[in-house]
C-alpha cells in the first residue's frame, strides 16, 4: 500500500504509543503509517492496526529512528518523539504549506513545538521564530557557519530526498543533535526550509537526567555536543558532510550501553 505519509517513532515510553497514534489520526485526513522502533513491544491494539510497523532494536534512539527511515515507504516523511503528540489538524497543516512552495524535493516545513508548556514564557519562545534559528542558542552560536541556519527537530519532507542525504547519522546516539546534523546537511544541500506558523505538537519536558530521559541527556551532553561541534568549527570541512551511507547504522552499537550494559540486563 502506497502512503501519504511515514511517521518515524524511536521509543521506549510503550504508554504513551497508543495517544500519540490518536493524534496523528487527528492531525491529518492522509494516509499514513507509523514505524515504532524500540527494545518494547507496542501495545495490543496497535499491534492490530494495518498501518503499524515495529521494529524491535536496542540500539541508540538515532540508530532505531534511521532503521525505521529504511522501511519507510510514503511520499512524504515525519518524525516524533513517543512523548510529544501532534496537534489536532497540524500535519495537514504543514502539507498545505508544502503545496505553497511549490513541486521541489527539497522543500521542508519544520514545525515549531511547545515544550514544558508549565513554565511561565515557555509558550511564547516555543512560538517565536528566533528560537529555531542555530544562532539564538547559546550553546551553539560560537559556531560562525551554523548561526543562520533554521532548527528541523519536526520536518515534513520528502522520503526519497531524505533517504538520498543518508537520513540521521548514527555517530550521534541521541536524536537531538543527529536531528541538528540532518538539517544543517539539508541547507547545506540547498533545501529551502520554512517554519510553521504555530506549533505543530506539544512535547514533555525532563529535567537533566531524570528517569527514562537520563541516558539521553547523557549521550547529549557527553558525546554528541563535543561530536556536533568537531562537524562545524570548521567551514572548511562542513561540505564534505552533506550526504552520509543510508546503511551507517549498522556500524552502531546493537545494545546501547548507556541503556542496556549487558544483554542479561534486558
């Protein structure tokens, strides 16, 4: 079956799959499918639905979501995180957009996101356009060649342009910086990237190291900010990252340490 739309889900929060599915069927009136890929089985009735792939891997979250870009098969590609539900009508609402800009393959709709809606002003940074350009991050604006770049933490964009750039590259364990790599290699491509106008899903927020979120924070902070930055200190050597092999996760850990140290500990 031909889709509209592949939604890429990297996981562990198995609770949470079944609300985030209802928010897609909410989001769009396209045809979609959602790739789940994680170390848990997915609840029992999403294991009933046509439309619902998994693949179970115990890899990083980048090396689950760039397994799930593989089996990818509609028009069009997305990705969420299992914690971060979209909004009623906004997956639709980026493909009108698409249509705007025209029948290149390199045009992208990068959806704006709350986070920690809790926090007083949260709403209005999360809403702003300042906050999904490279240069208004503090720590990430000593990098000269990145600082007018635009964020895709949440893209619409075409699956076979993504799969010709190599999708994520796994030499990041986490998706936060992998996605950072992915849309400066996007621009660097020439894709024309646009932001929505409003926020597109609403995503949990975890402080530094909390439960299930420690791994990550750890991988984010320890290894892929030093990583992201040894990429594009130098612009010079920026160009040469613009594609990467598809296949590149196979080279990456199949039992992530910082989550599983040992297979008897799974």
């Amino acid at each position: 079956m031909n889709y509209d739309l592949s939604v890429i889900v990297a996981g562990i929060r198995i609770d949470k799959w079944n609300d985030l599915y209802a928010s897609i069927e909410q989001s769009t009136k396209r045809s979609f499918e959602v790739i789940f890929v994680g170390p848990e089985f997915p609840p029992l009735e999403l294991q009933n639905c046509p439309n619902v792939m998994f693949i179970r891997d115990f890899g990083s979250p980048t090396r689950c979501r760039q397994i799930g870009l593989q089996f990818a098969i509609g028009a069009y590609s997305t990705w969420i995180a299992d914690d971060c539900p979209f909004l009623p009508g906004a997956i639709d609402g980026m493909f009108d957009m698409l249509s705007k800009m025209g029948s290149s393959e390199k045009n992208i709709v990068s959806g704006k996101y709350y986070e920690g809606r809790h926090i007083q002003g949260s709403d209005e940074l999360h809403l702003s356009d300042a906050y999904y350009c490279f240069g208004f991050h503090a720590t990430l604006d000593f990098l000269p060649f990145v600082k007018d770049k635009l964020l895709v933490n949440i893209g619409l964009v075409n699956t076979n342009y993504l799969k010709s750039l190599g999708g994520w590259d796994c030499l990041f364990e986490a998706t936060a910086f992998a996605d950072d790599d992915l849309a400066i290699r996007f621009q660097m491509d020439g894709a024309n990237v646009v932001l929505t106008h409003g926020c597109v899903a609403s995503a949990e927020w975890n402080s530094e190291g909390a439960g299930d979120h420690g791994a990550v924070h750890y991988a984010t902070a320890e290894h892929d900010f030093p990583l992201f930055c040894s990429f594009y200190e130098d612009s010079q050597n920026c160009y040469k990252r613009v594609k990467v092999p598809i296949c590149n996760w196979v080279d990456s850990q199949i039992y992530w340490n910082r989550r599983y140290s040992t297979m008897e500990q799974i």
